[in-house]
C-alpha cells in the first residue's frame, strides 16, 4: 500500500492496552512482526472476500500494489473496494462480513543481537589531561536496515551517549546526606557537539534468521562499544607512561593527575 493511505496511531491506549514499550531492540523488531502477522491475515480474509466480488476462485487471486488480480486476466478489485464489500453486501458468508480487520499478539523468544565493530582515535595533552576525539569509524550490522538513515542517526546518538559516559558525566552524592549534588544540567557534564568529529559510520545488512522480515536491534549499536574504544584509546595513548587503567568517567583532571604519577 503507498504511504500516503496508511494512519499510524501512537500511544493510545484506547485502541492497545497492553504493551512493553519501545526499549531493549523491541520497536521495529516486535512491532513489524505483529504488523505482518496483521496484514497477512487481512490479506488472506480479502481474498476470500474478492473472490466472491470476482466470481473466481482464491486460487487464481494474487494480491499485489494494493489490488487483487484475476490471473491471467485483466480483472481487479482494490483492498479498499473488497474492505466496502465486506461492509455492504448481504450475500458474504458471516464470518467475512462486517470491517476489514486483523489483530496481532506475539512475544518472540528467540532473540537477535546487532554486531558490529568500532574503532577511535584520541590526541592527549600531556600538559592538561584534556582529551580530543581525532577520528570515530563505526560499521554495524543491524540486520535489514527499513530505514537506513533513523539507523545511522541511532548509531551517531548511541556513540555520543556511551563517550559521554567515558568522558563526562558522573553523579555526585553528598557524603553525610546522600543528597545528590550533581541533580541537574548546570552540575551534570553531558556531552557537547564541539567534542565530536562527523562520525564514518557504515550499515552491514546481514538479515537475522529468527526474524521474519530479517531485522536486528539497532538502538544499542553505538553506545555498547563506545564506552570500551574510548576507554582504551586514552589507555594506549598514555601507556608511555605507565598508565594501564582509568576509571570513568576520564576527566582532563584524573588523566593529568595518571600522567603525574607515571
């Protein structure tokens, strides 16, 4: 069916009330099955539907860019016309009249994992402990990418987060009170823009083989791997010194304060 005829509706709990939510790879993933499961059973009632409107038999109907074909023929009804028959004609056996509809319930037990594989290069200033990011090259492997660019800018978002994890940002507690001091964005570091060079991302498009549309989470892809490249460029860079290790999040001050004790 073109985009155009299609109304997506989200977060009505009218109309689903019962769900997980979108986390841990489970919106395209868990969404598009029940979605396919849905479309395919609407299909397989429609046919039977159309070959009445036709007069032919289902065996002779293919379902295809919205339509249903008479094979061999030049004969058709359209999704839209067989869902106003199904609506209307009094002649339909009962279980195909009334709205054209489907409902899918599916909990996947098998699961899928993306892949992939990050590399970054970082500069040290031995003078100031600060840290810059040089170049960041990522390719991941997310299944079939529907939309390759929302995956690309999961990717980009994933890398920020997990580098500002490794660079930046720590939660501080007041000693006697547990108090949290570092409560909101004027205490808390979060990554800035002016930290980053443009990201060399690539998609590697291996369809996993417990899906049925072939598709792997992405959401996680860059900010897995992120935290350990990070890490362990700032770790290489200053092994000259002697420096084997670093706790997170590696601020200038405990990577000048590293270089000061080797």
């Amino acid at each position: 069916m073109p985009l155009d005829s299609v109304r997506l509706v989200t977060g009505d709990t009218d109309r689903v009330s019962v769900g997980g939510g979108a986390h841990s790879g489970r919106a395209l993933r868990l969404g598009s099955i029940v979605m396919h499961n849905a479309s395919r059973e609407i299909i397989a009632k429609a046919l039977r539907i159309a070959s009445h409107v036709l007069e032919a038999d289902v065996a002779d109907l293919s379902f295809t860019d919205g339509r249903f074909v008479v094979a061999g023929t030049d004969r058709f009804v359209h999704l839209f016309e067989v869902a106003a028959a199904a609506s209307q004609r009094k002649d339909l056996p009962e279980d195909l009249r009334g709205p054209l509809g489907a409902i899918s319930d599916e909990t996947v037990p098998e699961a899928s994992f993306p892949y992939g594989c990050h590399v970054c290069e970082v500069e040290v200033d031995p003078a100031t402990g600060v840290v810059q990011i040089m170049r960041y090259t990522a390719v991941d492997d997310v299944g079939r990418a529907v939309n390759p660019m929302i995956v690309h800018g999961q990717v980009h978002g994933g890398i920020v987060q997990g580098v500002g994890q490794a660079l930046c940002e720590q939660c501080f507690y007041e000693p006697t009170s547990g108090q949290l001091l570092a409560g909101s964005f004027m205490d808390y570091a979060m990554p800035r823009a002016d930290m980053f060079p443009f990201f060399n991302a690539e998609l590697s498009e291996v369809p996993s083989t417990t899906h049925p549309l072939g598709i792997r989470p992405a959401g996680e892809g860059g900010t897995t791997p992120a935290l350990g490249v990070m890490v362990n460029a700032i770790v290489d860079a200053l092994a000259e010194y002697g420096v084997m290790h670093l706790e997170m999040p590696v601020t200038s001050e405990r990577v000048w304060r590293a270089i000061q004790r080797g």
